[in-house]
C-alpha cells in the first residue's frame, strides 16, 4: 500500500511518525489524522485508532476514504448536534412534514428568543418518520439519541446496533474511545469499504447522510490524502 511513502511524506510535512518502517501503527494513524483535520485531531486519536482500525480495513482507499469523512463530520473531535436552529433555518432545511410553519416560529431561534433545542430535536427526528426511519419510538427519543461522535450516529435503532451500553448512555459517544468505536462500527456495518474501493466520494457521502451535504470538502480532503499517500 505504500506505505513507508506515506511515512516519509508525512515527516516531510513535520509529522512525527517514528520510523520508516511501511507499517500502519499508531503514530502513523496520528500523524495521517493531523495531516488531514489540519491539525484539529486530538492527541492519543493514533493510538484508539490503531486498537480498531486494522481489524476493519486493508486497503490503501478504505483507510482514504475513512480518514477524510471522518475529517469532515468532526475532524476526529467527537461532536454533539448543536439543534441551535433560528426559526428560518429550521424552515429552510427540514420539510413540513417533520416540522411546522407554527413549530419553526415556537422553537427556533429568534431575537427575542433563545432556541428551544429538546423541543427541535423531539420533533425533527420523532413523530411517524422518526419511529419509521430512526427507530426513535419513546417519548424524548428525538433529542436523546441526536446526533454524536465523530460520524454524527443520530436515532435510537442506530445506538442500539452498537450495543446497549450506547443506547443506555449515548454520551458515550462523545468519549474518545467510544466516539472511534463506534466511527468504526458504523463504517464497516453499513459497507463503506466496498463503496471506498470504487472511490467515488459522493457514493460514500451517500451512504453516511443520505445526500450530498459537504461533498466538495469531502471531495478536497480525498484528494488532499491522496497527494501524500500514491498507489
């Protein structure tokens, strides 16, 4: 996989990856994390990477694609979904079918009002297309299991494919360790590494959000890894 081209384009750049020695390790998953956030990813983000990664992956283009959308959601900081919407912002990104002209004006963020974020998330991701398309068939499911992690996992059903400690305390997501594993467990369950041998960025994106959202950053930070790591 080229390897030990990627460690010396990486010591180049100022990375400290040990040695050149054409072998995926821990301080080769941080300085690639660095390289690619600009800098964002936090410290020790190699070594949790280094437990799980090479169990779920091989291939040069797999691990690409990995570490540019995961770049992208969160620059490998886990990150939970702000729902600071204004009123118009709400209107403008989700349909009336999921939210109200009425509910818009009482729950986002105006002027004279703060936004109402539990109240946002209960009603964008709950009623009959939260249950249907998220799992989130409890009372308060909607803002309880919101988007977290370093790829924002959001609705009950998705917690709770990652085991039940995650649908008991989904804050755990927001942990170092259990924001990687779960990045990781999402990536290989919905066959992502398939998608990243065609490399096509927007089937992966596809696949993560369901849309385009983001794609010509994605797209930047594809080829920005690209530049340092050839076939």
């Amino acid at each position: 996989m080229s390897v030990s081209i990627l460690q010396q384009n990486l010591i180049d750049k100022g990375y400290d990856v040990g040695i050149v020695d054409g072998k995926l390790g821990a301080l080769t998953f941080q300085g690639l994390a660095e390289y690619v956030s600009s800098n964002v990813a936090p410290d020790g983000t190699g070594d949790l990477l280094a437990l799980v990664l090479p169990k779920a992956m091989s291939q040069r283009l797999e691990y690409i694609h990995f570490f540019a959308q995961v770049s992208h959601e969160s620059g490998f900081k886990p990150q939970s979904e702000n729902l600071n919407y204004s009123a118009a912002g709400l209107r403008a990104t989700f349909s009336k079918a999921r939210i109200t002209d009425a509910q818009c004006q009482k729950f986002g963020r105006s002027a004279s009002q703060p936004a109402d974020k539990v109240s946002i998330g209960n009603t964008i991701y709950g009623g009959t297309w939260g249950a249907k398309n998220l799992g989130n068939t409890q009372p308060g499911d909607g803002y309880k299991y919101r988007g977290r992690g370093l790829i924002q996992l959001t609705g009950r059903a998705n917690y709770h494919a990652l085991g039940v400690a995650y649908e008991i305390n989904p804050d755990l997501l927001l942990t170092p360790a259990g924001s990687i594993a779960a990045a990781v467990d999402f990536w290989t369950s919905k066959g992502l590494n398939a998608l990243a041998q065609t490399d096509s960025v927007s089937k992966v994106t596809l696949r993560i959000n369901g849309g385009d959202k983001g794609l010509a950053e994605r797209k930047a930070l594809t080829d920005k890894i690209k530049a340092i790591w050839p076939v």
